[in-house]
C-alpha cells in the first residue's frame, strides 16, 4: 500500500503518542512490572534493543529512550 498524504499525516500526529508508549512499555519491562515481558535480564535488553532498531533514524527518540532506560536500570538495581 502506498503512503498518501493523509496517511503520513496521520502517522505524524501520532508519532509522539506512539514514543510515550514505547517509553512505558520500556519502563515497565525494566522495572518487571509486565507480565508479558520475559524475566530473564538478557532476553528484556534483547528484546528493549529490537525495540529500539525500530525506531529508525529517529535519533533524538532513542536518545530520549536511551536516557529513560539508564535512568530506570539505575533506579532498579
């Protein structure tokens, strides 16, 4: 499917949205909250790390999330 201008304008108004989600989500991995994340260390940085690939060339975000994440590994030892 192509990307009309209505479809790129709205993946441009949700694009801060769907960042604050990735952020809970990364919080509630690292933190062990979810049950959905695996409990293993290695397999929820693999994992936080696939998420990150995602992202693309949005380098701000991953520094955003990047910055979270050591925040939260910090905070949880």
């Amino acid at each position: 499917m192509s990307l009309t201008p209505t479809a790129t304008a709205s993946l441009y108004a949700a694009h801060e949205h769907i960042v604050k989600l990735h952020t809970l989500y990364e919080l509630e991995a690292i933190s062990g909250l979810s049950s959905f994340t695996p409990c293993d260390r290695e397999d929820i940085l693999l994992n936080l790390d696939r998420r990150l690939d995602i992202l693309g060339a949005y380098i701000s975000d991953k520094q955003y999330l990047l910055g979270v994440r050591r925040a939260a590994m910090q905070l949880s030892r």
